[in-house]
C-alpha cells in the first residue's frame, strides 16, 4: 500500500502543474500569428508565406511591391505590411486616374482614343474613382483592427480593377491600361492575403 500511495503522491506532484499550463497552452495555440521580426528581415518570410500558395499573385510581385517603397525596415507585423500594400493600391488607383483623364483628352501620347476605348476608359475612370473613394476607409479600418471591413474594401477594388479590363475585352477595344488594372488587382489581393495573417 505505501507503494501505492508513493506513486500516487509523485502523479498528483506531476498532474497539478500540467494542469495549471494546460490553459496557457489554449491561450498560446489561439494567438494571432504575426510576423515581428524587425529590420528587413519580415518581408521574405512574409511574401513567401503568402505569395507562395497564391493564385493572383506571386513572391517577387510581393517583394517588388512591398520593397518599392521599403516596407521591410518598419514594417513589424502582416498587418503594417498590409497597410503598406492599401498604400500602394491609392498610388495605383490615383495615378490611374490621372492617365485615363490624360487618354480621354488626347494626351496619352498615341493620340485620340477611338469611340469604343474612350467608352471603355470612362468607365474605367468611374471604377477607378470608386477604388480611390474606398482607400482613406481602407486604410483607417487597417489601423484600427476592423480587418474584415478592411478585406471587404480591397475585394470591391480588386473586382473594380478586373471589370475595368474585363470591360475592354467585352466592348472589342485594346486596354491601354492593362498594366495598372494587373498591379491595382494584385495589390488589392496583396492585402487581403497579408491581412488574412494579421
């Protein structure tokens, strides 16, 4: 009996402070996962882990994008790169906006458009417009934690973005704005996948 009640005493000496960590172990398994390595050292990890499995876009345009205007050396976390990426996603959508009016004026250096793609480029500009409209929302719910409001956003910009060019295929017109549509999608997806971690 007395061996008995040894190893009894030593599980119980055991068991009271596993349980005591069990909690904690909940508590750790349910923390967000966020990247807070600092200096450059967060952009690789970070575009890989979410370019790699992606279908809109890939690690270099990540790390293009992103390094462009040197989101690695303060960003600490996916959500700081996120909010870099919705302000990239504002450059794109102004500067858009800014050779489509030049385009519809005659002054997109090829001259005036013809009927079909000036067509396609007002629409474009109201689509465009719309995306610029959503980013300063964007970008405070990014501040402020409200990251599916933040998601919602760039979902909206990146449809914009693909019914822009899509408009172009449709109305039998080449897109002189091909490019920016791409990169104004891309990025749209860019933070939602970043924000997807946050």
């Amino acid at each position: 009996m007395t061996t008995a009640m040894a190893s009894s005493s030593s599980l119980r000496g055991v068991t009271v402070p596993f349980l005591m960590i069990l909690p904690l172990l909940f508590v750790v398994a349910a923390l967000p996962a966020e990247v807070t390595v600092t200096g450059d050292g967060i952009l690789l990890p970070s575009c890989k882990t979410v370019g790699g499995g992606s279908t809109y876009f890939d690690v270099q345009f990540c790390l293009d994008a992103l390094g462009s205007v040197g989101a690695g050396a303060g960003a600490r976390s996916y959500r700081d790169l996120a909010a870099v990426a919705v302000g990239l996603l504002t450059a794109n959508a102004t500067s858009t906006s800014v050779k489509i009016d030049a385009l519809l004026r005659g002054g997109g250096g090829g001259g005036k458009v013809d009927a079909a793609t000036a067509r396609c480029l007002r629409s474009c500009q109201a689509l465009y417009a719309g995306i610029a409209r959503r980013q300063p929302g964007c970008a405070a719910a990014v501040r402020g934690g409200r990251l599916g409001e933040a998601r919602s956003s760039l979902e909206e910009s990146a449809a914009a973005a693909r019914r822009c060019e899509d408009g172009f295929r449709g109305g039998n017109a080449t897109s002189p704005v091909t490019a920016e549509d791409d990169a104004a999608f891309k990025l749209a997806k860019l933070g939602v996948a970043l924000l997807g971690f946050a």
